[in-house]
C-alpha cells in the first residue's frame, strides 16, 4: 500500500505524523466525544499504511490528552476542542463544539474572507481541505476566497516547543518547522488549484512571517466573527521522528479554547463588535508594519 515503503527507510515518522494529523482533524467531527475510532487494522487499510503506523499515530494522540485507548476496547474520544460563546448563534451553528462548522458557514458566503494568526497551519490545513471538498462537490460555489495568515519568523528562537530538559535541543525546532511547511504549501496549494480548475474565479493567499511569538491564535471570518484561544503551555511525551521518546514543552493549539465573538452593526459599542474592530486592527498592524 502507498507509504509503506517509507517506513522500512526512515519515512515512518513522517507516515506516522500524517495518520496523527488526519485524525486530530476528525476528532469531534466523524468521531465526536466518547466515541471509538475505527480499529487499528480498518484505519491502517483506509490510510495506507501499517498498523505499526497507525500505533505510533495513535500514541502521540494519547500522550496529547485526545484519545484514551485500552486493550481489548479500542480507542475512545476523551478531549474536543471547545467553542464559548454568548450568542444565539454559536448555539445553532457549532454542532459538535469545534471549529469547523464556523469555518464551513463562512465558505458558504460568495465572499470569504479570512485573517489568521496562529503558531502554525496545522488546523487550518485540514478545515481548508475538508472546505475545498465541498467545493469540488458542488455543496458550495463561493466566487472570492482570501487568506491572509501572520506565522512566526522561521528564525525566531521560540520558547515552545522544546525538549524540557535540553532547551538547545533542535530537533523540537526542526519538527515545529517540517509541520508548519508541509500544512502551509497543503493549504495553498488546495486554495489554489480552486481557481485553476475554474471551480472559485478569484483566489488570493498570502503568508507573512512576524517575528513575534504566538501566545494565542485568532481567526477573523469575513469581517464579522472572531475566534480567540490562548495558548496553554503543557508538558507531554512525544516520539520525534527518529523514534526517540522525550519531554517536550508544547503548546496544543487544537486543545485550546476558543471564545466566539458577533460583529453587531447596528451598535459600535456592543462586546463582539469592540473586540473583533480591536483585534482587526491589531491583525492589520502587524500585518503591515512587522510581517514580511
């Protein structure tokens, strides 16, 4: 199957974090909380891979705090990602309390528009992916997509994430780079390739780099929503790709809580409305002055 002849050359660890990020993606969309996942041998046939693969996947998932998995029972859902919100609103649309019906519902305006500021485009990968298959499915015809995302300078010394006790230890940097990278040119691409193949007449993606350290991520959509996380710095074990086990410092930004907050036009005074003009401003500020 494709991608196991990766494995037997050192290409495990990357097979092994594609599976990881596949699932974090379904996790409280096809596989809502407390729900089982597939078994070992129905993911690794659906995926391609080994079930060696899909055992590594599934123990970075674990030791992130999204899944428990037990011998004999399989592996069950025990964390999503959380949505607050006030508005009546984010009741109706939020569904299975995760990002993605919020970005589904602002794809399915003829113009989107999203500003992002994140750690990396993990997240966004996969609901840009997941949106881009709904356009090739005929499910929604938006006319104008742009996508602007601030990310960290490549160069900038984070302090997260890092091996606990060896803080000029590379390789945590080095992976934080390989997945950021391998989302973005994803993300791109599948945006892209939209305009290309006639399916959305205008796209426009720009990425810019900031040389500020992330400590929450924001998502702007079209002007009238935002979501808003910090980021929690944790302690987890985590396999790098040369199948060392270590204590990192990280940061969950699929984990994090997100606070939703409405635009209201009709009233410039009103919470939502104050905080989603404070933070566009601070979006555009950096974006223009800082980012490069």
């Amino acid at each position: 199957m494709a991608g196991r002849g990766d494995e037997s050359s050192g290409g495990g660890g990357r097979e092994a974090q594609r599976v990881a990020d596949e699932l974090r993606a379904r996790i409280g969309h096809l596989y809502p909380l407390h729900s089982f996942l597939p078994a070992q041998r129905a993911l690794a046939m659906e995926l391609g891979v080994s079930r060696d693969t899909v055992q590594r996947a599934l123990r970075e998932l674990v030791n992130e705090g999204w899944i428990e998995s037990r011998r004999g029972s399989g592996s069950r859902v025990k964390k999503v990602q959380r949505i607050q919100s006030s508005t009546a609103k984010a009741t109706r649309v939020r569904g299975q309390v995760t990002l993605a019906p919020f970005i589904s519902e602002a794809f399915e305006q003829p113009e989107v528009t999203l500003d992002v500021y994140t750690l990396t485009s993990e997240s966004l990968d996969a609901h840009i992916r997941l949106q881009s298959e709904r356009i090739r499915g005929g499910f929604i015809s938006p006319q104008r997509i742009t996508l602007r995302m601030l990310l960290p300078d490549p160069s900038l010394p984070l302090p997260y994430p890092r091996v606990k006790e060896s803080p000029d230890d590379a390789r945590m940097r080095t992976r934080l780079r390989t997945i950021t990278e391998t989302h973005t040119a994803s993300l791109v691409s599948a945006l892209r390739d939209l305009q290309t193949e006639g399916l959305v007449p205008s796209v426009d993606v720009r990425i810019r780099h900031a040389p500020l350290t992330p400590t929450f991520k924001l998502y702007l959509l079209n002007e009238a929503e935002a979501l808003h996380g910090m980021y929690e710095i944790i302690e987890r074990q985590l396999e790098l790709a040369d199948g060392e086990v270590v204590t990192a410092l990280d940061v969950l930004g699929l984990g994090a809580t997100l606070t939703h907050h409405v635009k209201d036009p009709a009233d410039a005074g009103a919470p939502g409305t104050v905080f989603l003009d404070s933070m566009q401003q601070w979006f555009d500020s950096v974006w223009n002055h800082l980012a490069q």
